[in-house]
C-alpha cells in the first residue's frame, strides 16, 4: 500500500475501534465478539509498527505503560473536589428537601432531582485540552491530589482524545472502580504469589491507582464512571447545559460511560423509590456500591444554594444500610489492652460481609457479652458498622440447639498466668452540684481509646443525685452498658508481657517515633534489645543494621528518630506513661497545674483532686501512679537515658477560654494536633466526645459519628472556616 492509504486505513481503523469502544462501554451494547475487536486492533497496531510516522499517541488503543515513577507529583485542583453530607433514612431526605425549599422559597421554580448510583471507588479527575487528555489526579484532600496521569491513561473506559473535535479545557471527575469479580481473581493472584490481598473492591481500586508502576495498573483492568463536568471552557461549541442530567447527557457524548442506574425525577418521593428500587438489585450488581447520589437537577439552583463547609447544599448521598449476615460463633477469647483490661474477642467462622470476609470482632466487656446474651456455639447476626468495623448485632437465639456454652471471664490471665481481677469502674455517686462540675472522671483520648462524661439523674425519695461514669468505647477502665455499674477485669501483672506490647505502641506514639511500628518493637523485644521503653534510648545503629532484614539505611534512620524525640512537652510525657484514667486532656490539666515532673510526684491525692475536670477515680489512679515503686524508677531510667522532659508552658489567650471543642474529620488546611493547639493557645479545651456541655463541634472532611450527635445535641457546628474565623 501507499503511504497516503496506509494512513487512510489506520484513520478508518481507530474510527472504527474507538466506536466499537463507545458500544461497549458507553452503551453496553457490543457490536462484535471479542474476536472481532482484537483482530481490528491486532491490524491497528501492526501497521503503527511498521509505520511509525502514523501513530497517534493519543489515541485510546494506544494505551502503553510507561516506566515506573520515582513518586506521585502534587496537583492543584482549580476546582475543590467537595465531599457529601451522608443521610441514611427517607425521612432524612425529606428534611433535606424541606430545608432546600426554604432557601428556595423566593425563586418559585419547579424542583427536580436526580439520582445516580454511588460507586465504591476512588474519586479522579481528567483534564483535557482541545479534546486531548493531559493530566489526571486523585481527589487528595480536596484541593491537592497527587498526578497519576499515567495509570488513568491505562483505563480503557477513559478515553484519551474525546469525541467530537472539542476545542478548549474541559475538567472531567468521576469513580475509578473494579469489579466485584476483578477483585476477586486479583486476590486469588495476590495468594497465589504470597502477597496481601485487598479487602472490598474500593481498596484495590485505590491500590491499583496509586501504583508507582502503570503496568501494574494496567493489568487490574480498572474502569472508570463519569459523574460531572468541573469545568467547562470550550471555544468551537454552544452547549446550553441547565441541569446536571444535561451534564450526564454530554459526557456520554464525549465518549464517557455514566452511571449504570440514574434516573431524573419530580419529587423526593420518587427519588427515594428509585433508590429502593436500586438497593433491591445491590447484591446482583457487578460493581460494590454504598448508595445513591441525590441532587437538584437544576445548575441554577445549585448556583443559587452554594455550599456548606465541604460539601454542597443542593445534593446528599444515601447510604444503604450496613450489609448484615448471620455466622456462627465458634469461640470467645480475651485480649489484653495496655492498662491491663481484658477484651473479649468473638471468633466466627469465615463469613463474607459488605465486601470483606469477618472472622473475629470485639465484643468490648461483660457488660456486652450479657446485653446480647452471647454463647459459644451461637448463631449471631454481624455486619460492618459504617461498612467498615465488623460488630456482632443480635443473637438468634431460636437457632440454638441446647450446645452452646455460656462465656466465663478466665481467673487467670492468658499471656502470663496472673490473677485476674475483678473492678467495679465508672459509678459514683455525689452531689448534684458536684457533679455539675464535671469532678469526677475528666475526658481524655487515645487511638482506640474514648472517655466521656455522662451525667445520669437519680431520684431517690428524699434525696436526689447525679451518678457520674466513664464510658469507653475499648474498655479503657469505664463501661459501654447502660447501667450505673459497670464491672471490667484486669490482669494484676503490671509486667504482663501483653500489657507491656501495647504500653509501648501507645509510648512511642505519644513521643511521635513514627519510624518504630508494632512489627520493629516485637522484634526488638524477641531479640532481647529492649524491655521497656527507656531501653529505646540506648539503641545504637550497630544494634539494628546487624539484624536479618534491616538494612544500614533503616537503622539509622530509627534510631535518628528517637534521637530527634528525646525532648518532650511535660503534658505529652504524662500521657505517655499510659496511667489509667488519664487521657490527652487529663495530662494537659496536670501538667498546667502542677508545672513539673517533681511537683506531681510530691503531690497528694487531695491536691490532684482539686483540679478543675479531675475527680477521685482519676485523681486516686495519678497518686497511686507515682507512690509505686517500679514506675518512679521507669521514670528515672528515662531520664537516664537522654529523656529531655519540657517544663515550659506556654501563655495561654483568653478568646476561647473555657470553651469545649470537639474535633470529627479531616481539616484541609492544618493537622489536628495543630488545630489542638491553637484551641488550647486561646484558653480553650478539648473533648473526644460530644455532650450537652460541649460548645464547638468542627467538622471536617468526612466527619464520623461526632457530627450526628451534634446536630441531635444542637450543639454548634463550625466549619473549617468558620473556626479558623475564631482567631
């Protein structure tokens, strides 16, 4: 052939493949076999090879995988990429509606709506310039994402020069998903070479994008749903878009695939229909989904609503109810936290759960244990709590069969063989005044762990009081029940192997060792380096780079690490000493109160009880803390060992004196522990739950429970704004 028809026949070929490419994925309406297809596409690539001068990279067959990168590069997103405000019944969208047409009450327009299913994946956004796909990101905190440009580039369902000769910018976002049987042929794969598999479909699309290696992106056969248009800047087309379905309509134009269920309708009540109607098929369906995405159809009466904080007035997302399923218990067995308190674990046989197989799932205390009536031998329902903690819910207890075995808290503890001991934590009764003044358990947090204060009204004839209890969501001394007493059990060996794991996790977390995981400290511990924490001090790179599988560079970085964290704040010492009762607040009252290590050393239980927020539990478990023997010379060693303890505190303001905080989310635009530390700059205080007493709840980006009981509460809600507007 002549070059002239070797170019005429390549043209015809991509036309050819790329609507073929349209058929199937646009409108799952194949018009040839596979065989067909790839034959098309075997020519293609043959003639590219032997006439290089024609090839086009960016055509859509010509999906080749670059090298593997060094690191993901940041990108700004022109555009934030906003999250959703979840809602989870009908009557929930209906508020939501109510509250819309109220903003809306002055407009007299006709409201429409539409829906389209949420896909269980990973948010990416594709920016194509006069037609041409030049950049693609993660959806990152919002506002930066990280370039993986080049394993979207691997997707077939994207396509890499859009139909119809665009002209301009145009910014696409959508889901990169999986489905259900990719994920699992890919973790039979994942078995297969000894590698970790992934557990629902969202984590190994996420994973498989954030490959430095396209390749490997590549060979997860990836897809990809478009949901909006961000922005829309084309110079060579009129394209009065009105409505977000419009949006929907012009992606499939551009040769995108959109959601496999959406609908446009009139009312809530056909929204939420439409939305029954999908959640009956979510189980057939090929990809994992956690709900529908309801919006008002109209692009002016988005305008018109705005947003709030992150997330957009004019649309929600449903989320389906946690998937539920019903397993057997095959045995009860306890765990061994840091402060000595004994979990009980419930393990089931392998059961498959909103993507993910459950085989154990904690049981918090005995209190539990007798609420659901649980026996060894039981068939129980489970699910995932959020979709994501696996919890037991319910007993069925018509499904026994006269075998099963009630649950004994062991006498002696399973790691080391000490006693157990049984303690009544969490009720005291004082007066009600006192207990107004929240002097009695104080707050305090640490991963895992949650203390509250919950104040109960007892009326009893002739006299009335106020029983005051620690709740804690892992046993952390308190009680998840709804009874006034609470019974936990410890193991009384405070050397117990078990307790001194998570004793150091909990250490080298507060003192911000970040380079030293759970996996380094049993090791160090197996090889006989370390006993304790102080011994993390003494460590030396000739220690570690010695070991099987710690390599030179390794080594020093660690031990650089705890080099760089040897000085410590008073408050973030106290907090370290994992004292029972005292959480990140506590510590922080301590050591503003009493200014020195050695002032709260001599203390008396009198004076720690006089602390404002600080009760007798919390106040006797300090004193005791300090008068033990073992834990004064713990503290010694430390020091010993290089341990720089920072007694300055710093002039705290008066704007938000006395105010509470409560923190749910992610901030975009600081850590955390810094938002902490502007709040407890400004005289303010913080809580890790929300009550009556609570001032502030922030919120950011996917906020957790935290929020609900805010606005249940009617607690203020701040925006990431608004609370930076405080300063």
């Amino acid at each position: 052939m002549k070059e002239s028809e070797v170019k005429n026949r390549i043209q015809k070929l991509r036309e050819e493949i790329s609507r073929l490419r349209s058929e199937y994925h646009i409108n799952n309406n194949p018009k040839v076999t596979d065989d067909v297809y790839e034959s098309l596409t075997r020519e293609l690539h043959g003639l590219e090879v032997k006439y290089p001068q024609f090839i086009d990279l960016n055509s859509s067959l010509n999906r080749v995988a670059g090298l593997p990168l060094p690191e993901f590069k940041k990108v700004k997103h022109e555009v934030r990429m906003l999250s959703l405000n979840d809602v989870f019944s009908k009557e929930e969208i209906f508020d939501w509606e109510n509250r819309m047409s109220k903003l809306l009450i002055n407009l007299n327009n006709k409201v429409d709506y539409f829906c389209e299913i949420k896909l269980d994946g990973l948010s990416a956004s594709l920016f194509y310039k006069d037609g041409i796909f030049v950049r693609g990101s993660t959806r990152g905190d919002g506002w930066i994402g990280e370039d993986v440009t080049e394993n979207l580039r691997m997707i077939n369902s994207i396509p890499l020069k859009l139909d119809g000769g665009i002209k301009g910018e145009i910014e696409i976002r959508g889901e990169v998903v999986m489905t259900k049987q990719s994920w699992k042929d890919l973790n039979k794969k994942q078995e297969l070479s000894g590698k970790a598999t992934f557990a629902n479909t969202r984590n190994a699309a996420a994973g498989s994008l954030r490959q430095l290696d396209p390749k490997i992106a590549k060979e997860r056969n990836l897809d990809f749903f478009a949901w909006d248009i961000a922005q829309l800047l084309i110079t060579n087309h009129q394209l009065p878009i009105k409505t977000h379905s419009e949006k929907h309509d012009l992606l499939r134009q551009f040769g995108f695939q959109t959601g496999i269920y959406e609908k446009k309708v009139a009312n809530t009540e056909e929204a939420f229909s439409f939305i029954e109607e999908v959640g009956r098929l979510r189980d057939s369906l090929p990809y994992g989904t956690d709900g529908m995405v309801v919006s008002i159809d109209s692009l002016e009466l988005q305008d018109n609503l705005g947003f709030v904080g992150k997330a957009p007035r004019y649309m929600i997302a449903y989320k389906y109810e946690a998937e539920r399923a019903t397993t057997v218990v095959k045995d009860i067995t306890v765990n061994v936290g840091r402060t000595g308190v004994m979990t009980p674990l419930a393990h089931f046989n392998p059961t498959f759960v909103a993507g993910s197989t459950i085989s154990k799932a904690t049981l918090h205390n005995m209190d539990q244990i007798e609420r659901l009536g649980i026996r060894i031998g039981d068939t129980v329902v489970i699910q995932k709590a959020g979709d994501v903690i696996p919890e037991v819910v319910e007993v069925l207890v018509n499904m026994r069969t006269g075998k099963e075995k009630k649950f004994k808290m062991p006498d002696f503890c399973p790691v080391c063989g000490f006693s157990i001991e049984r303690r009544e934590t969490g009720s005291l009764l004082v007066s009600a005044d006192k207990a107004l003044s929240r002097k009695v358990l104080g707050r305090g947090r640490t991963r895992g762990q949650t203390i509250a204060l919950e104040t109960l009204s007892a009326s009893t004839k002739g006299s009335t009081n106020s029983c005051v209890r620690g709740l804690t969501s892992t046993g952390f001394g308190g009680c998840t029940s709804n009874t006034p007493n609470s019974v936990a059990f410890y193991c009384t060996n405070k050397l117990c192997p078990a307790r001194s794991r998570r004793g150091l996790e909990h250490f080298v977390n507060i003192f911000e060792i970040y380079e030293i995981g759970p996996k380094i400290l049993d090791r160090l511990k197996d090889e006989g380096l370390i006993t304790d924490a102080s011994d993390l001090f003494t460590l030396e790179v000739s220690d570690l780079s010695g070991l099987e599988r710690f390599g030179l560079k390794s080594a020093e970085n660690i031990i650089n690490s705890i080099s760089n964290h040897k000085k410590i704040v008073l408050w973030r010492f106290i907090y370290s000493l994992g004292i029972l009762h005292v959480g990140e607040q506590t510590a922080r009252d301590i050591a503003g109160h009493f200014k020195s290590l050695e002032n709260i050393e001599k203390a008396n239980i009198e004076e720690i009880n006089s602390i404002e927020n600080i009760g007798p539990v919390v106040s006797n478990s300090i004193y005791e803390f300090f008068k033990h023997k073992e834990n004064i010379l713990f503290i010694k060693k430390l020091i010993k060992s290089g341990v720089i303890i920072d007694n300055t505190s710093i002039e705290k303001g008066s704007k938000l004196k006395d105010k509470i905080f409560v923190l749910t989310g992610t901030l975009s635009s600081l850590s955390r522990d810094d938002a902490k530390k502007k709040i407890i700059k400004e005289g303010g205080r913080i809580s890790s739950s929300v009550s009556i007493k609570t001032n502030y709840v922030v919120v950011g980006e996917e906020p957790g429970s935290k929020y609900e009981d805010a606005k249940k509460l009617g607690v203020k809600i701040l925006s990431e704004k608004d609370f930076l507007g405080l300063f």
